[in-house]
C-alpha cells in the first residue's frame, strides 16, 4: 500500500486527458443531432491532437486560426432564420474540436473547458431529459479536478502527482459537487418560472407524437420525442396486437388529413374482450387513446365519435385515469361505408393514379391488390430524416426520395386503394409500447405515434400497415423510474407547481407516501453497513492500532508521511525502540506479500501491547 501510494504520474498527461474527456462529455449529448461531417471532423481533431501529444509537437496559432475559420464555412452556410441552434451547436463543436490541438498552458485548458459548458448548455436546449443532469455532475466533478491539479501546478511548480494526492483531489470534488446540490435544489424550487421559455429558438423541427390533423410536407424532419403518452396497466400481448387508436382520418386534399365524418353509430365489433386501466398525460389533445380494437370507455364526459373514436367534452390538462374494453382479434362488419372512404383530392396527380395501375396491373381481387401495393410499398424505406416536401409532397415520396416515415406510407396506400375502388381510411394512433414485467403495464411514449390504414373488404375493415415500422423492444426497469422522476419532479415544475408548493408552506397540508422512503432508507442502510465493514476491518488492522495508541501518547502521523519518517519525530527511546520493532515485523509481513497466519497477528498483537505497557515502565 505504501509503495502504491508513493507512485508518480506525469501532471501533464493527466490534464491531456482530462480534456479529452471533458470534451467528449457534451458531444456525446449533441452526437446524433450534428451531421457526418461534423462527428468526422470532431474525431479527426482529437486523434490528430493525441498525437502531437505523444510527438511532444505544436501547432502554431495561425495555423489553428486558418483551420478554424475553413472548418467553420460548413456549419455558417447551414445557418437560417427558422433553423439556427444546430448549425450553432457544430460551430462550438468545431471550435472545441481545434482548440484540443494548440497548446496547453492554464489558460488554454480553461478555454476548453468553458467551450465544452457552452456545447453542454446548447445541448439542452435539444433534450432536457435526466441524462443532462448526469452530464453536468460529470462535467463539473471532472472540471474541478482539472483546476484544482492547475493550482496544484502553479504553487508547487511540479510536474508529477502522486496517485493518493490525485485521488484526494477527486474526493474534494465529488464532495464540493455534493454540497452544491441543496443549493441547486433551493434555486429550482424558489426561482420565477414563466409559462413560456425566455429564449425560444426555432429548431426546424417537428416532435414525434399525437395531433389531431396529419399535414404533409411541412417538416424536413422529426425529433423524435421520449415523453410518455400513456401507461397502461394490462397483460402483456403480442406485439401484432399493440395498436393503440385515436383518430380515424377520411379526407385528404392533397397534403392534410382531416376527420370530416360525425355520425355516432357503432361498427357491428366482435372479438375476444379484454379490460385494462388507462393513465393519460395530457398530449392527445380531448382524444383518449384506447387498445384497437376499442369496444367501450369508462369515464364520465365521454363522447363517441365514428368510427371508434372516443374523446371528453373537457380538455385533458393533466393525468388522467380511465377503464376501456377493446376486442383482441376483431371483426369489425359495416354494410354502406361513407362514400368519403373513396374521395380523392381535387387536381389529384394523374402521375400517382399511372404508378397504381403500374402496380396492380389487370389484378381485380382486392386482396391481391392490397398485396401488390404493400409488396410494392416494401421497397421504400422508413425515415424521419430529410422528408418528402414541396407542393407535391406525395409524388415527391414515391418518385423522388422513396423514403418517408408512417404519414407517407398509409397515405399512398389509402389513395391508391381508393383509385381502386376500395374504400380506405387512415388511422392515427401509437403503435408498440415498453412493458414493465414488474409493474404489468405498458409505457407508451410519444415517439410510438403511428399511422396506419384501414380497407373495406367484404363488408369488413382490415388493419393494414405499409410502413414496415418496427416496434421498439422493452426498455430496462430502471429507466422508466427514472424518466418518471425526472419528467414529473423536475420537467412538469412549473410557476402553477411553484405557486401550490409557497400556498402549502403558508397552510401546510402534505400527502406523503410512505413507500418513497423505501428506496433512499435502503440505499443509506447499503452504505451505513459497507462503511461499518470497512471501519471494523480497520480497527482490526495492526497498523491501525499502532496509530492509534501512538495518538494516545502524542505522537499523530501526517498526511504523505512514511512509516520509518513518522517514528524518526518519536523523542522517548523506549517507545521509539517498541515502534521500530513492530514496524520491522509489520513490513515483514505485509510489504513481502507473505502468508498472515495466526502465529504472525499474535506477533504483532504482542508488539502493541508492549507498546501500549511503555508509560508503565
């Protein structure tokens, strides 16, 4: 152990990579946000800096300043009025990048460490989920080493660190971190809060999720978003079956999908019913998602709208609870579908009725028509990147950029079923869903909102689902706890929340649930029995014990202090003499990696005791 902790690191190298790895805290949260190049260039500057490093070379500071300002014409020719934040965010991450490669004196790498905060503090402006906080400790227990070992430098001009001294260093940061917290979480709780952000940027972007129309052509791409929908609590089912309806579309003009149809008649429904219990996040507007497919909603203020859509008189505006019954399986009879089923558009590409009739060719089955579409459909690949736009944005999906997301695919299909001449509808809902074995429910989230089309067959409507959209696999336990955490304690605080917490402090009435004390009681009682474990087996440590009774006579060991230093300051003969022979026997043993028997411990337990007998001689 002593010779462990006497052991010399380069202070240089150390500070190398903790830069390196302070910048790769904030890309790491922007990666899949910034384009190719821009993760390439990133990449290429920290391999080139790693090996100047290791050249022990530099790069004069009108070579870096040319560099930068060539890198940065890629992400200033992306700039626009509607979509600024992340050819901004590339900017920073290319000016990070290239100040890895100059020099490194204290003020260089506070350069890089401001950058990397700024990069960090973009980055939230994209994703506020609870994977920021973790960054920011991260960020700042790494920051406080860097300048705690810069400080170190400039008093003791040293140029290598012994490794408990780093360690010490990284306790004082974990724990000035740790004492930032109740500030922290004073500021949050007490700070104005507006209804709306005080900057609020333009991304270009639409979010993943429920609306009540589908408009084509207006969004380059989709973010997709992790906030959760609905939880439902039900049996785990097949993946075939998790299509949660909301809406049903009849009227396309060309880029929108509308609900026109009122009528309150119920489809002739049979199947294998199966009740379950819904929680609803406000964010499908008055619409309540239910299992397709649906056979009845349980909650007042409810209305029924055709076909087989439910929805409250009241805008949901915060959690809400309701049963359903839905129909696994279903056979859903209709003898006259509305002649809205079969509208097309006015001007309606001719271009797009020549491709159908391409597909189907001389077909007149209807499901072998459904075949030919889907099969042909299948080529196309599902994106939520670079969409489809235009006047056109139709004819761009299926001549153009054959890719598209759900919005794309069930609108062809729909449209081509109708030159056809069977009636088809569009579905708007959520597809898929994280199961929580523990909890037997269902998490479903915004980024499972999905479209899909419904084709009159014999007097009965089918689900069909062009797209080809996979549903994603369950998530670990552990993330769902967290999410809801992070989304109902930190993201839904708002100055509405802040206003019941000042009421409640000036009339104290608080619900608490006993079960949210199970966890921090069972992680403190975790910590209380290792930190008792590791006392007891130093108190049975030799070394211990021979502190501790030297203590007793005065004589206490000083930090960075070597066992034979420590004894030379020891001015009684006696006791000096007893100390250097329990030191001997103690090295003996545990420095030569020996075998500690019995025999060797009552030695050594022999020795304390002579020590601890010398002010009785």
């Amino acid at each position: 152990m002593l010779l462990h902790s006497m052991a010399l690191i380069k202070i240089d190298s150390i500070l190398f990579l903790l830069s390196l790895v302070i910048a790769f805290v904030p890309l790491s949260a922007v990666y899949s946000e910034i384009s190719l190049p821009i993760r390439l260039i990133f990449v290429s500057m920290v391999l080139l800096s790693i090996l100047l490093y290791m050249k022990k070379a530099l790069l004069p500071n009108w070579i870096l300043n040319i560099l930068t300002i060539m890198l940065l014409i890629y992400p200033i020719l992306s700039f626009s009025p509607d979509d600024f934040l992340i050819p901004s965010i590339e900017a920073i991450t290319i000016v990070l990048s290239i100040r890895l490669l100059g020099r490194k004196t204290s003020r260089e790498y506070f350069q890089i460490y401001l950058i990397a905060v700024l990069l960090l503090a973009g980055s939230s402006l994209i994703n506020m989920g609870w994977m920021f906080l973790l960054r920011t400790f991260l960020m700042l227990i790494l920051t406080i080493i860097s300048i705690l070992i810069l400080t170190y430098i400039k008093e003791t001009n040293a140029q290598f660190i012994k490794i408990h001294e780093l360690l010490n260093f990284a306790k004082i940061a974990l724990l000035m971190t740790l004492l930032s917290i109740p500030l922290s979480v004073l500021f949050f709780f007490t700070l104005p809060r507006t209804a709306s952000p005080l900057l609020d940027i333009g991304i270009g972007k639409a979010k993943t999720g429920f609306t009540s129309t589908v408009n084509l052509g207006g969004i380059s791409s989709i973010e997709e978003d992790t906030s959760v929908v609905m939880r439902v609590k039900i049996k785990k089912l097949p993946e075939s079956q998790l299509y949660w309806r909301v809406i049903t579309f009849d009227t396309f003009d060309g880029k929108t999908w509308k609900k026109t149809l009122t009528e309150n008649a119920k489809s002739n429904a049979k199947g294998e019913r199966i009740t379950y219990t819904v929680y609803l996040e406000p964010l499908t507007e008055q619409y309540l998602p239910v299992l397709d497919y649906p056979f009845n909603v349980f909650m007042q203020k409810v209305i029924y709208e055709s076909p087989a859509s439910f929805k409250t008189n009241f805008a949901i505006e915060k959690t809400t609870k309701y049963s359903a019954i839905s129909l696994l399986n279903a056979s859903v009879e209709e003898l006259n579908p509305s002649p809205l089923y079969l509208s097309l558009p006015e001007k309606f590409s001719p271009k797009i009725k020549e491709l159908t009739e391409s597909i189907t060719g001389n077909a007149t089955d209807k499901i072998e028509i459904i075949q030919r579409i889907m099969k042909f459909l299948s080529n196309y690949q599902y994106s939520l990147k670079n969409l489809p736009s235009g006047s056109q944005p139709l004819e761009d999906f299926l001549f153009n950029k054959k890719s598209g997301n759900c919005e794309y695919f069930a609108t062809s299909m729909a449209l081509m079923l109708r030159i056809k001449g069977i009636p088809a509808r569009v579905v708007g809902g959520f597809k898929g869903g994280s199961y929580n074995e523990f909890g037997d429910y269902y998490i479903v989230r915004a980024r499972e909102a999905h479209l899909w089309v419904e084709a009159w067959i014999d007097g009965k409507w089918i689900r069909l689902d062009p797209s080809g959209r996979v549903s994603r696999p369950s998530e670990p336990v552990i993330f769902h706890l967290i999410d809801y955490l992070w989304n109902k304690i930190v993201l839904d605080y708002d100055i509405t929340a802040q206003i019941k917490l000042a009421k409640s402090i000036k009339s104290p009435k608080i619900e608490f649930n006993k079960k949210w004390l199970i966890l921090p009681i069972t992680i403190f009682s975790i910590i209380l029995i290792i930190k008792g474990i590791e006392y007891m087996r130093r108190k049975r440590d030799p070394l211990f014990v021979f502190l501790g009774i030297m203590k007793k006579y005065g004589y206490e060991r000083k930090p960075n202090q070597g066992l034979r230093e420590f004894i030379e300051t020891v001015d009684n003969q006696t006791l000096r003499k007893r100390a250097e022979k329990f030191i001997t026997a103690y090295e003996e043993i545990y420095f030569k990696d020996e075998k500690i028997t019995k025999e060797k411990l009552k030695l050594l337990q022999k020795l304390l005791r002579e020590i601890d007998e010398t002010h009785k001689g």
